[in-house]
C-alpha cells in the first residue's frame, strides 16, 4: 500500500498495537464506556434514578436502578442499545473510523474486527450518528461557503455546478452546501434539497454570526443575504482575489470525494447527509489525539439517544 507520510492529526495518534495493549480484554472496554457515559456518576438510562446497585447475576445485565426496578447496561439508552457485538469491537471500530482520514469501509471492518460486512455496515452507521445534528457554534468568521455536487457519474463537476446555479441541478446528483470558518478551521456542511436562495442563505445565517464577513462564489443565490459578503467570478479566471476565495471549503469537498471514490463506492442520497456530517465531524475534531477523538464519538452517541428518547417520551 503506497501512503503519504502521516497527517498532523495522526502525529500524537495511538497504534494499534497500543490500542490492544489499551484493551486487552472486555472488561477494560465495558470500563471506559462506562467511565465516558456516566461521567457524572452512574445513572438508569431509563429513568434517570442515580440510585442504583449492582444487578443480580441472573439478570444477564449488571446494574439494577431501584426507581424503576429494571436491570441495565452501560450501552442501554445509547447508539449501542440494541448491539449484541462486544464493546472491545466497538472500540476497534470507533478507531479505525477515527483514524482514517476518509473513513472506513464495511468490507475492511468486517475483515479487521471479524463480523459480518452487515454488521459492520450497521456499526459504521451507528458510529456515525455521533455526527448527526451535532449543534456547534456560530461562525465568527471570516467564513467561506461553498456548495458542490456528489453522486452520478459525470467527472466534470464545475461545469454542471455552473448549470446548476442558473436554475436547473445536475440529474441524479445531490447538493452539498457548506461553510468553513477560517479562523477555527471548523466546517459545518450539509445535504440540501435546492441551491436557490432561501436555502443557501437560510445555511449560511444558521451557522454564521451576523457579523461575520462571508466568502462565496458568484452564485446569484448568495446575492443580497444578511451578512457581509464578497464573491469571486470563477468564470473569468478569477480564482483567488486576496481573501475573496473559497479554497478551504474546496479542499474539504476534495476530501469529501476521495472518500465517497475510494472508500464508499456508491453513496445513496439517503445516506449522503450522514457521512457529509462524520467527514464534517471528522475533520473538525482532527487536531485532537487519537482517544479524544475517540471520546468525542461515544459521548456524542449517548447524547443522540437520549435526544431520541427525549423526543419519544
Ligand atoms: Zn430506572
């Protein structure tokens, strides 16, 4: 395998030898997710009740809440619940996944971790829940915002990205809008259903502050928005004017696309919106060492389900 040398983000990075070394057994897995989801102390996921006890041994799970008198485990209530897979693969999972830069198949999970490609597509979707409408601060900017176009065959993106903004979006591809902050180096981008106005500008007033000052392209559907706003006119070779450009949204497409190439194959518009937001996660969190990022994933996890739960109750 022929490999650049290895990204900042991996620098101060754990191999893998030292993660086996880190999680010898089960128990040392069951340990540190537990340590990251009841941080504050431990808790029913059900019920909340902190008051709660080791369960008996013939209940099969091993804490017993005395609110409402049911059995749990550490993975109740979270992305986890209903996983029959042992939490040292999640582990293994969550590392792989954290760890390359484009992401990680289902094919190589089920050969590294040894289960099925079907579970292991289901893991890496749970794993990328951690992603989904995770709220961030408001861009102070400058920002760059910039859409582009996955899915369908044809290579040439910039010019039917081109067509697009006159009105009629490229057949069988989807939109992808998003905003870089300079400043932070952050990116929240998503999958949209139009690139007319309302909708470009309804993106870029929810992740932007209103006073920061807002790079685009000449997109007529940038035109008049509520921000400070400079454009550059790719058509007549203007790329870069000074600060007016959009480079840091561009690379971040280029990564966006090795990985749909050369890890994902064939990413449905269903599914787009998540790994837009994992890449999007991913990339945000990449300067951090390898366990905090690895942390970061399963705190978010929890917090998916008990917004979930919040939703349902
Ligand atoms: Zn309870």
């Amino acid at each position: 395998m022929t490999q650049a040398a290895p990204g900042k983000h991996y620098r101060e990075g754990i191999s893998i030898i030292e993660l086996g070394e880190m999680f010898p057994t089960e128990k040392s897995a069951v340990k540190w997710f537990e340590k990251l989801v009841w941080a504050d102390g431990r808790y029913c996921p059900r019920c909340g009740c902190t008051k709660t006890k080791k369960a008996a041994k013939t209940s099969g799970l091993p804490y017993y809440c005395t609110g409402c008198q049911q059995a749990f485990s550490v993975k109740i209530g979270t992305a986890l619940e209903r996983s029959k897979i042992p939490l040292r693969k999640w582990v293994f999972a969550i590392y792989l996944e954290m760890t390359n830069l484009k992401g990680v198949s289902s094919m190589k999970l089920h050969r590294d971790i040894k289960v099925t490609q079907k579970t292991a597509w289901f893991m890496l979707h749970r794993i990328r829940e951690a992603w989904a409408g995770e709220a961030k601060a408001l861009f102070e900017g400058p920002v760059e915002v910039d859409e582009t176009y996955m899915g369908g065959k044809r290579k040439n993106m910039a010019k039917s990205k081109r067509k697009e903004l006159t009105g009629r979006g490229p057949v069988g591809k989807t939109a992808v809008v998003g905003a870089k902050d300079r400043k932070t180096n952050q990116v929240a981008a998503r999958v949209v259903q139009s690139t007319d106005a309302p909708t470009l500008q309804g993106f870029v007033e929810g992740v932007t502050s209103p006073d920061a000052k807002v790079y685009t392209d000449e997109a007529r559907a940038y035109k008049g928005m509520d921000r400070d706003h400079e454009s550059v006119n790719h058509s007549v070779g203007e790329y870069v004017r000074e600060m007016a450009h959009t480079n840091g949204m561009e690379s971040f497409w280029a990564m966006l696309k090795r990985g749909y190439q050369g890890v994902y194959h064939k990413i449905s518009p269903k599914h787009l919106d998540r790994y837009v937001a994992e890449f999007a996660g991913r990339h945000n969190i990449r300067e951090a060492d390898t366990m905090r990022q690895m942390e970061a994933v399963v705190t978010r996890m929890v917090g998916k389900r008990i917004m979930y739960q919040d939703l349902t109750s």
